[in-house]
C-alpha cells in the first residue's frame, strides 16, 4: 500500500505542497521507510504522453515501482521514456485489447493504475471518430473490467481514470464542478464521458476504489505539439530566431482554464490516497481566451507586433467548438489540499524559454 494511504487531507490549506510532494530523493525522507515496507507499485497507461511522464517522475521521487505500458513494437516514443527514465519499466498492451490489459495486470500487480492512455487530440477526435470511441471511451471500461478480473475479492487496486473539461463542452453554468451537467461537442468529449460514467459506475456495482479526476487544460514544455499553447510557443521561439514568418491558427476566441500539468499530476496520486474513492474537479479558477495566451507569449519573447505574424485558416477550425472553460476546484482544495503552484503568465513564459532553447539548439546543430 502506497505511504500517505487514508489521510483525509494530504496537504494543509494553503501550505506549499512542495513539502509533501518531496524533490529529494527517497532516501533522504523523514521518516526513512523500514525495509520491510513494501514498496507500492503503479501502472500507467499513456505513459509517452505529457501526463504520463510527469507522473513518472512524480511517483518515482516517492520511491514508487513504475510501470508503463506501451502500445506496439516499435514505438519510436518508447526511446524517450527509455532514456530519460529508465526507472520505469515498459510493458506491452493496449487499450483496445482486454486479455493483453489482464496480462499487463498479472505481470505489475499495481496498487494503482492510472489511465491516462486516449487519443486525447480533440481536432483529430473528429476525423478518426470510431478509434477514438473505441480507445479513450472503451479502453477505460476494458481496464476497470481486467482489474475487477485480475483483482477479485477485496480487489487492493486503485484505479484513477483522467476525465476532463471537454465533457462540459456547450457549458450548462459557470464555473464548472463535480456537479455541473455535460455536454460534450466532439467525439473525444463523448468518449470521455463514457469512461467517466463507466468508472463511476464500476465502483458503485464492484465496489472498486475508481476516482475521476475532471482536468481542465493542462500544459507545459512537454506538450504536444498540436496542442495550441505549445504550437504558438514554439512558433513564438521560431519567429523570435527568424525561422518561422507567421503562425497560422484558427478560432482566437475560444477562453480556455490552462494550469501546469507537473501540478496535475499531483492530484492524482492525491485522490487515490484518500480514504473513499471521489471524483474531482482539477483546474485554476482563471480563464483565457486563446488570443489572450497568443499575445502573452510573444511578448514573453519581447515581440510587441505580434497581431503582424498572426494568420486565421479553416484548416484549424472545428466543427464544433467548446467556448468557455472555467474550473471551480474549490472541492480539490478542501479535501486534497491541492492548490496550483505555477500560474498562467508563468506557465507561458516556462513554454516560451523551453522552445527559444529547443530551437535555438536546433538550429545550432543545422548550421
Ligand atoms: P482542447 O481544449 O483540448 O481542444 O485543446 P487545444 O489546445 O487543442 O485547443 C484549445 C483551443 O484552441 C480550442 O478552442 C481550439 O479550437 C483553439 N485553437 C485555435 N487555433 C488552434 C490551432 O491552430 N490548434 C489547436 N490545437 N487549437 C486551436
């Protein structure tokens, strides 16, 4: 069982919850673990992805066995993970796959499994509708079934499933919470809401320990490219080094609750040490809209004229849109004791310096 397990509250009210979440290395802890302690395991799914590796990083620092499961043979995201934390051992499945997630499960036998595993692009949802139902909205119900199949009776397995904002979509009221009504608007937000339900849904019939975390937007230098932050800092970066003209976006206007994903992660290994399984709302409070972060971020590089590099195509519209996000993680707060360290302004600047430094080597390596 992970340390920390059936605290009410893991973080007091308003403390830094660096103090919890220790960056030293396990062995320099108080109190030292005694060596029979058994050292709590966990699976993560999506284990390539921004979350995935944040997570990694996170449960590793509290002397966690990590494992990461890993789709395909030759997966050239594989290497990343290889390298950079080779702590984390891989192990093959799919989310498409039931019997290889009841191998994966017999194999790591985790105290925890996070799912952070989906195609999680919403441009892309909309064009590939069918894989995206089948892997971020049934591969949730296939891994909640493999764990109450490989975890029994009194099933020891902790299960967190990353739900998210998209699912309140057309929003029904202002801020979002735990209780806000959905209505997803693209094939990724209805994939979602099925693998939130489904997950409520099992630990009211199985009794199993499922959390839903609802992240709102959560970014950093390890985002995906397509993602909006992370496509307008690297352009910013690329613009700034004048390898880049002009940065082609579509719709400015939709407002967005964009937080750090090195926070976010935080949370959820904080929901599955709770005493009774919970959904939470996880986000910021503060909203802006796409335009709002554009401009930030050029002028974090020291570009005033930014409006100049800006064109708007269709390409990159949507067929439908999700307008306003804004969190209340009032619940987060009160229960976990989470709060976000990293604001917005910083988040953007943290994102713009990363690409000045990628790009910049970059091209120092081309010429
Ligand atoms: P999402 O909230 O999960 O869809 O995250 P994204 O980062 O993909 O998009 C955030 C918002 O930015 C959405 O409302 C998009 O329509 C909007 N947006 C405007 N231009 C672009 C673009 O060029 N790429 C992306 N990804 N989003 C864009």
């Amino acid at each position: 069982m992970a340390p920390g397990r059936g605290t009410a509250q893991l973080f007091s009210a308003g403390s830094v919850p660096t103090a919890l979440f220790p960056s030293t290395s396990p062995s320099d802890r108080d109190p030292p673990r005694p060596e029979v302690y058994p050292v709590p395991s966990a699976l993560i799914t999506g284990i390539t992805g921004q979350d995935g590796q944040y997570l990694a990083e996170f449960l590793h620092s509290m002397d966690y066995d990590v494992y990461g499961m890993i789709k395909g043979q030759q997966n050239p995201r594989a290497e990343i993970i290889k390298t950079e934390m080779p702590y984390v051992e891989l192990v093959s499945g799919d989310l498409q796959d039931l019997s290889s997630l009841i191998a994966v499960l017999e194999y790591t036998q985790p105290d925890e499994v996070y799912n952070l595993g989906a195609i999680s692009f919403v441009a892309l949802s909309f064009k590939q509708a069918e894989l995206t139902a089948n892997v971020t909205g049934l591969g949730v119900l296939r891994m909640l079934e493999a764990i109450k199949l490989v975890g029994g009776a009194d099933n020891p397995i902790r299960f967190y499933q990353a739900s998210s904002s998209e699912m309140f979509g057309k929003v029904r009221e202002t801020p979002q919470n735990e209780e806000t009504p959905f209505y997803p608007r693209s094939p990724y937000g209805t994939a979602k809401v099925f693998g939130h339900h489904t997950t409520v849904n099992y630990r009211e019939s199985y009794g199993l320990y499922a959390c839903s975390g609802i992240l709102f937007n959560h970014e950093s230098p390890r985002r995906g490219i397509e993602f909006v932050t992370r496509k307008v800092t690297n352009a910013v970066a690329r613009i700034k080094l004048g390898l880049q003209h002009e940065l082609v976006l579509g719709d400015l206007s939709p407002k967005r609750d964009w937080g750090y994903a090195g926070d976010y992660v935080k949370a959820m290994w904080a929901m599955l040490q709770q005493d009774e399984p919970q959904d939470f709302v996880i986000a910021t409070g503060r909203t802006h809209s796409v335009e709002t972060m554009v401009e930030l971020a050029f002028k974090a590089a020291g570009i005033d004229d930014w409006r100049d590099y800006i064109r708007q195509d269709e390409r990159f519209m949507r067929p439908a849109e999700v307008d306003l996000l804004v969190g209340d993680c009032s619940k987060a707060k009160e229960i976990l004791g989470w709060e976000p360290e990293v604001d917005f302004e910083q988040l953007i600047a943290m994102m713009v310096e990363n690409d000045m430094a990628l790009e910049s080597a970059k091209a120092g390596r081309q010429a």
